[in-house]
C-alpha cells in the first residue's frame, strides 16, 4: 500500500471535500471518488502532515449522504480537512 500526503483539498459550495491535492505529485488532484476507493481497496493511504509535525491519516466515514473523506488530528469531532487551503 503506498502513502500519499495531502497538503490541500478542494471543496465546493456546500464546503464539501471533492478533491484532494498535492502539487507536484503525478496523482494530483485525486476526486474524492477515486481517494475513497484507494482507501477501501488498499490501494493508497493518504495523510496530512501537519505544522506541529504530526501526521494523520485520511479516513473514509460512512455518512447518511454516503461515503466521505475526513481526519481526526485535534481530537475534534470537525473535519479538519477543511482548513487545508483550496487546491
């Protein structure tokens, strides 16, 4: 299983993720679509490296909407995803 870091993540209207990035990686932007089978599958893991210098790993939730993308890195019940800037 390879790992990707993320270091942005697209988000639309509604502030939803769509999309997460890594510039200079080949596999960016990878739709949330695609990052949520690479997780299931066990193809990728994909992970955010934070300023404090910890890393967390991208989950995939199974919500009432279906399935999304989110982490957990300040214990918080927030996705912290969203304070990744726009890609």
């Amino acid at each position: 299983m390879a790992t990707r870091y993320v270091t942005k993540s697209r988000k639309d209207s509604d502030g939803d993720i769509t999309a997460l990035c890594n510039s200079p990686e080949a596999w960016s932007p990878r739709m949330k679509a695609d990052a949520i089978r690479d997780i299931d599958d066990g193809t990728h893991n994909y992970y955010v490296s934070w300023t404090d210098g910890k890393t967390t790993e991208i989950k995939v939730v199974n919500g009432s909407n279906g399935k999304y993308l989110r982490t957990d890195h300040d214990n918080t019940t927030r996705n912290n995803l969203d304070d990744l800037p726009d890609c």
